[in-house]
C-alpha cells in the first residue's frame, strides 16, 4: 500500500507540519504540489473539525477561508505555491491560538464568547465589559448544561436564551439578536456533551 503522506514528503499529519521549511522544499522540488496542497487540505479541515466545537464561530470562518482557497487555486486564480502559502497563514492563526488566549487572559471557554462579542464592535467595544459579560454568559452556559440533554428541550433553552438576554440587555448598543443567536449556537455546540463533573 502506498503511502500517500510519504510520497508528498508530509511525515505527519498535523498543522505544524506547514512551516517555512515545507514550503522552502515545494519551490525546489516543484512536483507534486497538486497532491500535498489537496493533503495540506485534508490535515487543515481535520483540524478545524477537532476544534470547531471550542469555537464554531472563528473555526466555521476558517474552514471556509480554506475551501476558498482552495477553490481559487482551482479556479486559476494562482498556483499551488501561493496557495499553499496562504493555507499557512490559516494554520498559523491556529497555531497563535493559545497565545492569544494567554495574552488576554481568558480561558479556551471564554474566548468563543468573547469572539463572538469583539464581532460586533458595534455592539460593544470595552475589553473589560466584554470580559465581564462572557464570564456571567458562560456561567449560564454551564447552569443549563448541567442539566441532561439540555440542548433537546425547548424549556431549557429558552431559559438560557433569557438568561443571556438579561445578562447583555442595556450593556449591548445593537445587533443583540444576531450575537444571542451566535451565543446560543455556540453554547450547545461546546456544552452538549457537558460533564459537570470535570467542570
């Protein structure tokens, strides 16, 4: 069997693997770029999905950022160097991830609600109010997962939809049904299989 990785010279399946080594050896070898570009694709959207449910909003943007790419190199727009150039810039903003998070001071939890607030700059602008809204937001999250199969009743859901609503009422300047709706698709993404007990 032969192995498809090996042949395009991907020794292993993960993000890290697009660097500027990888890259460097595409422009020298210049053959088979079309079948590591079409890896490169498989390994990122792998990726995306693993970490999709900590934040479907950044992740769904950049699965379609990916195909985009990807579409455009079919479409002619460049080769398969600038595209995999740009699929890097991708994976970087993947790999700055936890850096970012440090730097902000917010937990894995908190920074897809807090994404999703900045979003809307609108909406809301002060860092230390978004920070204050997505720590009581979360704290609802959390409440209703507690319960089983919270994300199945229609009770349960609109008294988390209430409980947010109240939490960002006269503190959110506009498009408050919009970042409701993005927060509670977020919340049952990342808290339907919600364990209290590793809380």
């Amino acid at each position: 069997m032969i192995d498809v990785f090996q042949m395009a010279g991907i020794e292993r399946f993960d993000i890290s693997i697009i660097n500027d080594d990888f890259l460097a050896t595409s422009k020298e070898q210049k053959t088979g770029n079309e079948l590591k570009l079409e890896l490169l694709r498989q390994i990122m959207n792998d990726e995306i999905k693993v970490r999709s449910a900590k934040n479907l909003v950044k992740y769904r943007k950049l699965k379609e950022e990916v195909e985009r790419i990807i579409a455009d190199y079919h479409n002619h727009f460049f080769d398969s160097l600038v595209a995999m150039e740009k699929l890097r810039e991708v994976a970087l903003q993947m790999q700055e991830e936890d850096q970012r998070r440090t730097h902000l001071g917010l937990t894995d939890e908190e920074e897809a609600f807090y994404e999703i607030l900045s979003n809307h700059p609108n909406a809301v602008q002060d860092f230390e109010l978004i920070k204050e809204l997505v720590q009581k937001i979360l704290a609802q999250a959390k409440n209703s997962a507690s319960q089983p199969d919270w994300y199945k009743k229609d009770d349960t859901k609109a008294q988390l939809q209430l409980a947010v609503k109240s939490v960002l009422r006269f503190k959110v300047k506009a498009e408050l049904q919009k970042i409701l709706d993005e927060i509670m698709e977020q919340a049952e993404a990342r808290y339907k299989e919600y364990d209290m007990r590793v809380a």
